[in-house]
C-alpha cells in the first residue's frame, strides 16, 4: 500500500481542473501488436478522451515482464495518468489479491491519488451473488457512491453497464459502459473501449476515482485475452 496523505475534497485540485464541467469520458486502451501477434502481455496504455473528442488525459501502467504474463488480470499495478502537458494528475494503485471473492481480506482495492500522494478516494469491491458490486468512498473512507454491475458480463453486440448509484439520494446518477468494439477487435485483443459518465458538477477528486473504478472494472472482467 502507497503512503496515505488524507485531505479535504471540497475544492477543485488546480492539477484536475481538465475534469471541471465534464459529464463524459471515452477510455480507450491502445492495441499492442505484440498481444495480436504473439499473445505476450504488454503494459495496459489508454487514451482519455472529453465528449468532443479531444484528448485530454493519457494512462500506462507500470509492470515488469514476469508479473504480468505470471498473475495475468491479477496482476498488482499501478497506473499513471497524464494531462497534455505530461504531468502526473492521477494515480492508481491496487495490491496483489489471491482471490476475488469480496469478503474482507479478499475484496479488491483500487486506491487512487493525486501526486505526491494526496489520498482522493477508494473503490472497494462487495460481496455480491450474482452481479458485480463496489463501493466508491472518499478520501475520509466515507461511502458516497456505489456501483452496480449486470448480472450478464458478455458484450456480444451490446454494451456492458455497471450504473453509479448516489447513497445519498439512492438513485442512478452515472455509468461504466464496456462499449462494443467490434468483432475483431474483441475476438483477437483484450484492447477495450469504455464509457464514463457523472454530473457535471461533482467534485473533481469524485471523478478521479470514478475514472479509476474504470481500470479496476477492466482488469477484474474484460483483461483476459481471447486470442
């Protein structure tokens, strides 16, 4: 676990002001020729687009070789998140768990911060039956948001949504769209296209971490190759 530096969330951090008065999002994963060809596991790179279609933010994740093709979409990482200007706004990390079960000790963790180490929030994986769930807390460890999956994780032809649910007022005020991309693209890669939307108006920090269960959802169900 990163070292935690707790603060106050109730301004706009000058380093994610390219968040402020953004309802969308397009994440999309970069196609590594070296997965299409040889089926070797590259480092995850993303482009993270605004509803214009301007590119407004960038993410890799650090890895070595090993890990990555040993744990597969279990793997720990941590990824970076850039701004045009090539500085680091946004930080994710999540630790190695054997297991994904969502009880406790065995949930997933995603913890997203905003460098050097401002904790901005968590997203916490629920032990659910039969359908996907987690809970978006702040950097105070207070649940806000909860997200809520589809019993059914296949996209053939169709989106995938996980819906961002308030708790405060218990209702639908965002989604996580796992976005149809194509025949080929899905059958031969693992490169994703996503979909994120929140209010306009919520905080920035808030829509860091959303953007972070983003890259959780993706490593938890749709990381593995088809090829």
């Amino acid at each position: 676990m990163m070292e935690i530096s707790t603060h106050a969330s109730n301004y706009l951090l000058p380093d994610l002001e390219c968040l402020n008065n953004i309802g969308q999002l397009l994440v999309k994963q970069k196609v590594e020729r070296m997965e299409v060809i040889f089926g070797i596991e590259s480092n995850n790179k993303y482009t993270i687009k605004n509803s214009e279609g301007e590119e407004i933010l960038y993410a890799a994740e650090e890895n070595d070789c090993c890990t990555r093709m040993c744990l597969g979409s279990q793997r720990p990482f941590d990824i970076k998140i850039i701004d045009i200007r090539g500085n680091e706004v946004i930080h994710l990390h999540r630790d190695f768990v054997c297991c994904s079960c969502g009880f406790s000790g065995c949930q997933q963790v995603l913890e997203v911060y905003s460098p050097p180490g401002n904790l901005l929030g968590t997203v916490v994986e629920r032990w659910s039956f039969c359908s996907p769930k987690f809970d978006i807390k702040n950097a105070n460890g207070d649940i806000k948001y909860k997200i809520k999956g589809p019993v059914c994780l296949t996209n053939i032809c169709g989106d995938v949504e996980f819906h961002i649910i308030c708790t405060e007022t218990a209702t639908t005020v965002g989604r996580i769209s796992k976005q149809w991309s194509g025949l080929l693209r899905e059958v031969f890669t693992d490169a994703d296209y996503f979909g994120i939307s929140f209010p306009f108006d919520l905080d920035a920090d808030m829509k860091a971490v959303m953007i972070g269960a983003c890259f959780l959802i993706d490593f938890m169900y749709f990381e593995n190759t088809n090829n």
